[in-house]
C-alpha cells in the first residue's frame, strides 16, 4: 500500500476529529480522485506514490485555475475557498522548483538534447528529457513556456 495514501486517510482522521471543514472536505476529494484513477481502465490497480502525486498536481492545478476563475467572475469567496483547497493540497505535494531552477534545468536539457538553435524542432526532445525531472514539482505550462523561450520561439 502506498506510504501517501496511508498518510492522506490518517491526516482525513485528526482532521474530522478536529472538525476542520476544509482539511477533511478537501482530503475527502483528493482521495476520491486517487480513487477514481485506481479504477480507471480495464483492471483495478494500486496507484504508486508517484502517480499519486500526479493526482494530486492535478487537482491543485483544477483549484489554481477555479481560484483564478471566480476571482475574474467577481466571486471573491469562492476564489478563497479554492485557493483554501489548493494550500491544503500542495502540503502533500513535493516542494516546487522556483523560477530559477527550471530555468537551469530547460538550460541543461538544451545542452544535452544538443538542441541549441534548432528551434521549434527541438520541442519534444527537450521536453522529454525535462518533463522525468520536474514532474510534480512545477506547472508543466510553465516549463513548457520556459522551453518555448530558450528555444527562441
């Protein structure tokens, strides 16, 4: 059994027993969504901690971009308790990478795709080799963003 989902139903326990409404509310989800990706597909499988955290990436990433719609819709209090749910989330998630590091981390995949002034043509190459490295740990948007402009796109 997987050491995170161990973890996420004993944090669900102490935060319903301490009747913390947006702790268990959003553990309650995080859970189903592990669930649901459990069984997925032909066969019902175990999720590794790895793709656990890939759930998780997901759903904090559904709650960054609600937060970010509601607060444009004019519907602060929504906007809070999505970015409520989100803090909650990314607890569990690994530490991110900053600016700074998936800069030097896009710089060196360039560099060992050799992809230095091929462009666009370069993309996928460079990606793959970022995408293992930075998984869960930073908005794949913005990696593919950082990619774009080395690349001179």
């Amino acid at each position: 059994m997987s050491v995170l989902k161990d973890r996420l139903r004993a944090d669900l326990t102490t935060a319903i027993k301490a009747r913390d409404e947006v702790r268990s509310s959003t553990l309650r989800m995080v859970l189903t969504a592990i669930t649901n990706a459990e069984v997925a597909g032909k066969t019902a499988r175990e999720l590794s901690d790895d793709e656990i955290i890939g759930v998780l990436s997901t759903e904090a990433k559904k709650r960054r971009e609600a937060a970010t719609a509601f607060t444009d819709g004019g519907r602060p209090a929504m906007a809070e308790k999505e970015t409520a749910e989100a803090a909650v989330i990314a607890d569990y998630l690994p530490e991110q990478l900053s600016e700074q590091e998936v800069v030097d981390i896009v710089t060196a995949a360039i560099a060992q795709a050799g992809a230095a002034g091929e462009g666009m043509k370069a993309m996928g190459k460079v990606m793959g080799i970022v995408q293992p490295q930075v998984k869960g740990r930073a908005d794949g948007a913005a990696v593919a963003a950082e990619v774009r402009r080395q690349l001179g796109a």
